[in-house]
C-alpha cells in the first residue's frame, strides 16, 4: 500500500490547500492514505481527519515541529501537550525526540538535505541518534537532495519514508511512501516504520500521470 507521509493543507497557514481538495486527489491518485502534519500543531489537523472520514478515506495525523537543527515529522502524538516549550520554533532537536519518544511516537527528519537554513539538518543528520526513519523522497525537494538523503538512510541503517509536502493539490502524492505490511491506523504505521517495512519513492502512478 501507497501513503504519502506529508502533507499540508490551509490549517498549516502558509497556504490554501482544502482539505477536501487533497483527500480527492489522493484517492484519484490511487493512494490509500495520507498523513497530515501540520506545522507546529497536531491539533490543527482534525479538521483534515473530519473530512477523511466524511469521504472514506484513511487519513492519519503527524505534526511538523521545527527545530534549531532542522525539521522534523514526529507520529504518534495524541494532543500537543508533546510541546512543553511554550513557542513554535527552532526547539531543541535532542529533547524534542527525547520528548516524542516517550510519548511512544517516532520522529523522522523532513527534506534533511533542503538548503534552507534551519529548516534542514544537512551532514548533521550522521550525528543524530534517535531517528525512526530519514525521509528520502520529498516533493518540494531536487532529486539532488533525496538522493543525499537516501544516502544519508543507508550509512544510517534507517528506513526510508517519502512524502509530497504538499502545499497546493498539484503537488498531492509526488512522492509517498511503500508498505509492505498492512497500515489502517497510526499504531499500525509506526510499527511498519519500526519493523522497516516501508520504502520512499517517488509515487509512480503520479509521475505516469504527469507524463501522459
């Protein structure tokens, strides 16, 4: 099965993107799931999960938190009480894995290779313990920059997630990720992620579409 990992919709606030307009391509893509992580803020997201039920579709929840090492998907959360800091940005990397792991949730490094500041780890990544998983394909990013971060998985022994970021419905499901073993709910995707049952790419039938 096909789930694209990251995804953003109007309630991140850096776009317009609704969320209903994204479960729809999504589907018509032929993916069976989307994750929604929303910056800074996992509760921002339930309106997206109200609309993935109300259309049928599988739509799990993740928040984007940045850091003062870079940007990170964290999965598994339940409410925002992960963030004990009192402020949305350039937290610290090391206590905010520490934090979400003992909230039983993983955290993946986003675009770790995106050129942007503190939004990306760069080399730093091979000095991080803790990942769950590198995200090596990601939508916004240069083939350049995933295949950096699918190198950077490999010398890690990680697996490898893929995801769209999308911020507009063009952009819904340019790279998702592949599981082996079945995923219907968060607990489910964090055990494929933890047993490396998972594979980023680049969505295939997206690309087939854009090449038509």
């Amino acid at each position: 099965m096909w789930i694209d990992c990251h995804c953003h919709t109007r309630y991140s606030y850096d776009n317009w993107l609704e969320p209903v307009s994204l479960v729809r391509r999504a589907r018509s893509l032929g993916l069976d799931a989307v994750v929604i992580t929303e910056h800074y803020s996992y509760e921002a997201s339930e309106p997206v999960a109200a609309v993935g039920r109300d259309e049928g579709f599988l739509v799990m929840r993740g928040v984007e938190i940045a850091t003062d090492a870079g940007h990170v998907l964290a999965y598994g959360v339940e409410d925002d009480g992960w963030n004990v800091w009192g402020q949305n940005q350039y937290l610290p990397l090391h206590a905010v894995i520490e934090r979400i792991a003992g909230l039983g949730g993983i955290c993946v490094p986003a675009h770790p290779f995106r050129e942007i500041g503190l939004a990306s780890l760069m080399e730093r990544i091979l000095d991080v313990q803790g990942f769950a998983a590198v995200e090596t394909h990601n939508g916004g990013n240069s083939d350049d920059d995933n295949s950096l971060a699918l190198h950077a998985a490999g010398t890690l022994g990680l697996p490898t997630l893929g995801g769209s970021d999308c911020h507009k419905v063009a952009a819904v499901g340019r790279c998702a990720t592949e599981f082996t073993q079945p995923v219907s709910d968060m607990a489910g995707f964090i055990a494929a992620v933890r047993a490396g049952a998972c594979r980023g790419d680049y969505y295939p039938p997206y690309h087939a579409a854009a090449a038509a």
